[in-house]
C-alpha cells in the first residue's frame, strides 16, 4: 500500500521502519524544517525495549543513556529531605529525545521518503483511497493516513474531533529550559515542591548544564498556544514568592534559547480510526508526559499497529484489532498520567 505518516518524531518514523520493512511504500511529512531539537529526556520502560531490538536500535539507544542515579527530594527552603530511586524519573532507561528521533530518523531515511516544512490541511475519503492536500506540496491521493503528529495533530483536527472535544487538561503547566549547573548535580536530579508548585532539575552528560522544569497548578490548555512572553509572565506569576533557587532560576529562564512551554495533557477518542485514517502514539492517545509512559507508549502502538496491519489484509480489521489491543495498556499509562499530574502539584 501507498501509506502517508504525519509526523517525524517517535511513533511515525518507528512506524515507518515496520511498514516498509513489511513491503509499504511510505512517505513521512513533518511540519518542522528540520528534526525538532526537543530539550528533554524521555523514557523506556517494560516492552518498548523489545521494539527497539526489533527497529535493530536498542544499542544504539542504549549508548546515550543518561545514567541517572536518583534524584532528591528538596523541602521549601531547599534542605534534603529524602531520595527516589533513579527509576521513578527515568524509568528503565533514559536517554535525550532528540537521540532518540535521530536515530529513528537516520534508520528509516534510505527507505522512507520525508517531506518537512509541510503539513496535510485537506484529507478527503471514500472506499477506495484518501485524497490528501498539503500546505506546500502537490495533492496525493494514498491507500492509508496515519496520524503520528502529537498532541495537536493535525490528522486528529481533521478527521476526528477539535482540539477542544479531544484534549484533557491535568490541571498543570510548565515552563523548561536549560542553564548553568547551579547546584553541582552529576548525573543527578532533585525536586523542590510547595502545594500547586514543583521545581525539577537534573543534569546528565553536560556537567555544566542542568535541565529545569518548573511546573504549576492550572487549568487552561490555552496556556501552551500563548506566545512565550506571556508564557514567561504566568510562570513568573505562579512562582512568585518562593524561595530556595527561584529568584535566579526565573531570571535564568529569560535568558534561555531553549525555553518551551507544556501543560500536562492526555488525548481521549472513542475510536481511534475512521474509515482509512489511523492515530498512533500521542495524536491518538497521549498519556501526559506526567505518565512517563508516552514514548514507549509511541514505539509499542506503532509496532502493535504495524504487526495487526500485516496480519489481516483488510485495514478496517487491524485498525479494529490494533485498537482492542492496545487499548487497556493505553488506559493504564493514562491512569498513571494522572497520577503523575497529581504529585506534581495539579
Ligand atoms: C516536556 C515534556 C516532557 C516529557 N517527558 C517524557 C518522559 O520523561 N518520558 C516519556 O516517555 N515521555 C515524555 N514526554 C512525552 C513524549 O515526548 C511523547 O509522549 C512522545 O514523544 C510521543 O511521540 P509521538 O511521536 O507520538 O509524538 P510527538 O513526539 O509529539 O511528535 C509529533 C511530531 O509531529 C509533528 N507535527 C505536529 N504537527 C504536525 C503537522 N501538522 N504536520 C506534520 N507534522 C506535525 C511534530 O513536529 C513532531 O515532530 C514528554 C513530553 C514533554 C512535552
């Protein structure tokens, strides 16, 4: 089949290696110019490593693990108040995200055709095929769409429900960047909280670098579609007052280039397809990232999405099968992202 994949992140190009390795032939289009240079570190946990193994990347994976060792927990005024294993933050391995989409990239480029600095705006369907439109290239018509384009996919948009019916806040954002190694972390993260107010940090590989996370109760997904200037003030806002690294760290996040903004969200659909166009990984069905769950959620629907599509030769049967499948694993993660959200402070 003539198969199209929205989005050149985690679940798309993993996807991507299945179905061409299962005789598909398969373009990926991504909005960005380039591979994003995500800031953060994601994690691996329970069957995603064997979809690594079978993407033949898991050593490959493996050499960029950040080989955290815990992290501490801080009380108001910053004093040590105790230790969580390195497990709770970084699972059983975790690694830089923009690794992880390069070398997924890098494993498909000679096989899959990407198209980036373009995105589908039209998708029209009937039995025999799906006619797509795009912002920049020439209309295409393909047997399958697959949307792998994140929390604000645009396949979803389209074909699905608006962003608005299909994103559940968790009552909690944040702002993220990276400055100067303040606290001396080495291979190492610690977290400060007040009631609706978290602070994580952590450094890995760059000892002169640490990863912040400051994150705060809320309630409006909106936040994430501000510009950064007001993104900046609200978070200052909600900071305000608190003591220990604070004062310096909200004067950090100005000067910061790689700043970025997220609210905790998940994505609920009754049905994950429809007719010829399929969600796979956050576009269906994110967690939140509070789940810690949401890229071995991305590896293992798109390897599960894969193996039902090369079982039965009828899509409308492995879109139904994938679903049922990886439904409950799917209902669990998120069950955990809301945990998670609430431990932060949601
Ligand atoms: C701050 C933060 C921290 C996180 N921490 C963790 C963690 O510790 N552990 C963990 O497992 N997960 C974590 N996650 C979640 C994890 O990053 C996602 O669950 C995972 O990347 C999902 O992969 P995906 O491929 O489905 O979607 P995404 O990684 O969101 O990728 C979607 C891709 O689609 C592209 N796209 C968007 N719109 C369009 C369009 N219109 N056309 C074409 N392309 C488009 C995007 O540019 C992007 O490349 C975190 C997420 C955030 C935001």
């Amino acid at each position: 089949m003539k198969i199209l994949i929205s989005g050149a992140s985690v679940a798309g190009p993993a996807l991507a290696w299945f179905l061409h390795r299962d005789g598909h032939e398969v373009t990926v289009v991504e909005r960005a110019p380039a591979l994003r240079d995500s800031g953060y570190a994601v994690d691996f946990r329970g069957p995603a490593f064997e979809v690594l193994e079978e993407l033949g990347i898991l050593e490959e994976v493996r050499a960029h693990a950040t080989g955290m060792t815990g992290t501490d927990l801080l009380d108001a005024d910053g004093a040590h108040a105790g230790a969580l294993p390195p497990e709770i933050f970084a699972g059983e391995l975790e690694v830089p995200k923009r690794e992880v989409t390069r070398i997924l990239h890098e494993h498909t480029a000679r096989t899959v055709r990407y198209v980036f600095d373009d995105s589908i705006d039209r998708i029209e369907q009937d039995a025999t095929g799906v006619r797509v439109g795009f912002e920049r290239s020439a209309p295409d018509t393909y047997d399958l769409v697959v949307g792998a384009d994140g929390i604000y996919s645009v396949v979803r948009r389209l074909v699905f429900a608006p962003h608005s019916e299909a994103i559940r806040h968790l009552g909690l954002s944040g702002a993220g960047f990276s400055t100067a190694n303040h606290l001396g972390l080495d291979h190492r993260g610690a977290l400060w909280q007040t009631p609706g107010r978290a602070v994580y940090v952590f450094s890995a590989a760059d000892r002169d670098r640490m990863s912040v996370s400051l994150s705060f109760a809320s309630d409006s997904p909106a936040l994430d579609l501000l510009d950064r200037a007001e993104q900046e003030r609200i978070t200052r806002d909600r900071m305000a007052g608190a003591g220990w690294l604070l004062p310096r760290l909200l004067e950090d996040m100005s000067a910061a280039t790689d700043f970025y903004f997220s609210s905790a969200c998940q994505v609920h659909l009754d049905r994950w397809s429809e007719g010829r166009v399929v969600l796979v990984g956050d576009a269906g069905h994110c967690a939140a990232p509070t789940s810690g769950m949401g890229t071995s959620q991305a590896l293992i629907g798109a390897h599960t999405l894969a193996r039902h599509l090369a079982a039965s030769g009828d899509h409308t049967k492995a879109f139904a099968s994938y679903e049922q499948e990886l439904r409950p694993y799917v209902t669990e993660n998120q069950e955990i992202g809301r945990e998670g959200a609430r431990r932060f402070g949601a």
